[in-house]
C-alpha cells in the first residue's frame, strides 16, 4: 500500500455500477472491500478482482449494522430498476433508510468520508426542465415508486443531518440513467431491452411514439464523476447532477441500437405507461464548475461496448468481466 492509497468500502460494489467503481479504485491503489447481498449483483461482476491483493468481497445486508474500518465509503447499495426495486418494496425503503443510517454510523465513528449514490428520481415527475439541484422535486409519496424515491430523498435527508448534527464530511451525487457494460440484462430499462431485442432479433419496443427524449451517460463517466465529488474540497456536498446532457428521443436510440447490433429487429409500438415522463434531461452547471467534469464519451462510443457485452451474455459467457 502506498502512503496515498486508502481503505474504501463500496456498498452495493457488486452491482453495475459498483463493480465499474471497485475496478477503478483497486486499480488506482486503494484497498477495496465490497459489500453486497447480491439481491441484483452478481459475483460475477467482480470476479476478475477477486485475486486481486487489494480487493476483499463480502456478502451482507446494509440494513444490518456493518462493523469494518474504513476511510471512505462509497454507498451504492440499492435496486435501481423498477422492476427490481418494487419486487419487494419494503426492503426497499429498508436498504435506503436503515442502510444509510447504518453506512452513516460506521462513517461517525471511523471518521471516514461518505458518499450517498442518490438520484434524479429525487425530483420525481419534474415541472422544472432541465432539473438544477435547487429543484425540490414533484413526488407521489404513497406510489409504486414512492419506495425508491422517497427512500432515496430520505437518505439525502440523512446524510445533512449527520453532517449538520456530527460534522460527518459528506458527499451526495443525484445520479441520471446510466448504461454499460454488466447491466442487468432483465432490469427492463430501455438500453438493455432494445440491445437484447435486437440482439435476439425480436421487435424494439417502443412505449407510445418514442417521441419521449432521455440522457445516456455512460458509466466511465458516471465513475469518474463519483471519485471527483469524492475527492473534492470538504465544503462540497452536493447534491450535485451527475449524467450526459445529451438528449435523444427513444426512437432515435431504437435506431441507433439497430445500426449498431446490424438486428432484422422492427420496431413495435405499445402503449405509454403511466406518468412517463416526456422529458428528462440533468442541468451539470454545478458538477462543471465544482468538479470540473463533463461526460466525454458519445451515445455511439458507449453503446459499442455495451452492446459487446450483451454479446457475450448471450452467448453464455457472462462471466467475462465488461
Ligand atoms: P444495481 O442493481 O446493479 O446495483 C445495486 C447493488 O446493490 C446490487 O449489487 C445489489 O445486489 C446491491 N444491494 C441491493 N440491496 C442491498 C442491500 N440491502 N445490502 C447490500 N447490497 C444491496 O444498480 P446500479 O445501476 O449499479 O445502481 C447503483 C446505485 O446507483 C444505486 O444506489 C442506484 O439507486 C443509483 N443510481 C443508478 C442509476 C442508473 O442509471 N444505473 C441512476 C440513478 C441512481
Ligand atoms: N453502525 C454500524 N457500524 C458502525 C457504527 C454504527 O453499522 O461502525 C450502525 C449502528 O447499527 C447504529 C447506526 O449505525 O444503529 C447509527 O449509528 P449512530 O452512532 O449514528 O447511532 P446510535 O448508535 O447512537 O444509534
Ligand atoms: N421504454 C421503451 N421501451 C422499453 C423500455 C422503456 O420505449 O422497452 C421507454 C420508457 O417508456 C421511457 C424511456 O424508454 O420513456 C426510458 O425508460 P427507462 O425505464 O429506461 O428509464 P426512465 O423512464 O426511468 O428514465
């Protein structure tokens, strides 16, 4: 270990994202324990870490209290896809509320730094397009969705008042959709559902005309995005926005998948589902100015990969890290 490097836990490490963020970190030098109950990661994800020197992996539930010394934490634990998170609502609500009372204990008492993976689902169905961080959000609290949403603005909630009421050092980035490599090919979003439709050559599902527009930010980005807000001056604690600008309208990504996995897929059209939104689209002014990050890689770059990774899922190498 170097006198730079650091002991970084990573809660939900195992997942999508998480697994994205571990790689960057053991290869930058720290030492990485990650944490997961593998409710939607997989081992898999981490396997080419797992000889590593610096990389522990443990199985276990953050709504339990968790009792490792650590520098910083990384608290990504959570389902993030509907389907997923309204599986079993409660617990979900449980791994955002308990799981960042517990994550924000172990913080109070190692001292170490915090960072809560939050999200644009904060703001719930937006009147404010694009969204800034001062927006307060539009959110039904006794909806299918109110579990993640208001699960993850309570956390928000609990991590300023742990910094108001301990000075716990604390850093929330309000995440926007994200794709790439080792997404759940069943998470039901609409990058891995139109790659394995027209990987499968089966009809690309369009809910309503695909006139609706959303912003892809590919996850190199997104991690680059997470350690910078980590690394940041002490002052810094969010919420920050962090995802791509760039807009496009769902049946433009339709085409665009098609183009690049070169399927004989058609695409179908069915209907809206409720309180879909026409729009969502991050306002970055702040992670620009503060972090001095953007997004650097295109919708055309990162599918590539993505869809290099779909590939191989489907053809049963799964294992095959991303
Ligand atoms: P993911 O489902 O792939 O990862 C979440 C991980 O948390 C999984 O490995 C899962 O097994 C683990 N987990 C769930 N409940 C747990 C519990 N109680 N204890 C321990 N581990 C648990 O999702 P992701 O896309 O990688 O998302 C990571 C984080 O980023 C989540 O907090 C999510 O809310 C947030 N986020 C993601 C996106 C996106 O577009 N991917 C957008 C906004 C916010
Ligand atoms: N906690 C934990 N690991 C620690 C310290 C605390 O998991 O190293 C959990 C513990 O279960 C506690 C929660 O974090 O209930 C909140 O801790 P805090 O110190 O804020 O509250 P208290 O212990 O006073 O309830
Ligand atoms: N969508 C679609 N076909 C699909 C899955 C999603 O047309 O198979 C649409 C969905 O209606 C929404 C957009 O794609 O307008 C993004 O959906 P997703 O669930 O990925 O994310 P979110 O709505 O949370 O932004």
């Amino acid at each position: 270990m170097s006198l730079t490097s650091k002991r970084i836990l990573v809660t939900g490490g195992a997942g999508f994202v998480g697994s994205h963020l571990c790689e960057r970190l053991v290869a930058a030098g720290h030492e990485v324990l990650c944490v997961d109950n593998y409710f939607t990661g997989r081992r898999a994800n981490v396997a080419h870490l797992l000889d590593h020197a610096n990389f522990e992996l443990m199985r276990h539930d953050v709504t339990f209290p968790l009792y490792v010394e650590v520098d910083q934490i990384y608290n990504l634990a959570c389902p993030a896809s509907p389907i997923h998170y309204q599986f079993d609502p409660v617990q979900t609500t449980k791994t955002s509320v308990h799981g960042a009372i517990n994550m924000l204990g172990l913080a109070k008492r190692t001292r170490a730094r915090i960072l809560q993976a939050s999200t644009s689902e904060v703001y719930g169905d937006p009147t404010q397009h694009p969204q800034t961080e001062e927006y307060w959000g539009n959110v039904n609290p006794i909806g299918p969705r109110s579990c993640y949403d208001e699960g993850k603005r309570c956390a928000e909630t609990l991590f300023f008042d742990y910094h108001r009421q301990h000075g716990l050092e604390i850093k929330v980035a309000r995440i926007f959709n994200t794709y790439g490599p080792r997404m759940h090919p069943k998470d039901g979003r609409v990058v891995s559902n139109f790659i394995m439709q027209a990987l499968e050559d089966r009809p690309i599902t369009l809910y309503g005309d695909g006139s609706q527009t959303r912003s892809f930010c590919y996850v190199d980005d997104l991690v680059e995005g997470l350690i910078r807000l980590m690394e940041s001056p002490a002052d810094i604690t969010g919420p920050i926005n962090l995802g791509n600008p760039g807009e496009f309208t769902i049946r433009g990504l339709a085409e665009q998948v098609i183009a690049a996995t070169g399927s004989a897929s058609e695409l179908s059209f069915g209907p809206l589902p409720e309180n879909d939104p026409q729009q969502r689209q991050p306002d970055i002014a702040r992670a620009r100015a503060l972090l001095g990050w953007e997004p650097t890689v295109p919708l055309e770059e990162g599918l590539a990969p993505t869809i290099g990774y779909f590939e191989r899922l489907v053809a049963g190498a799964a294992n095959a890290p991303g």
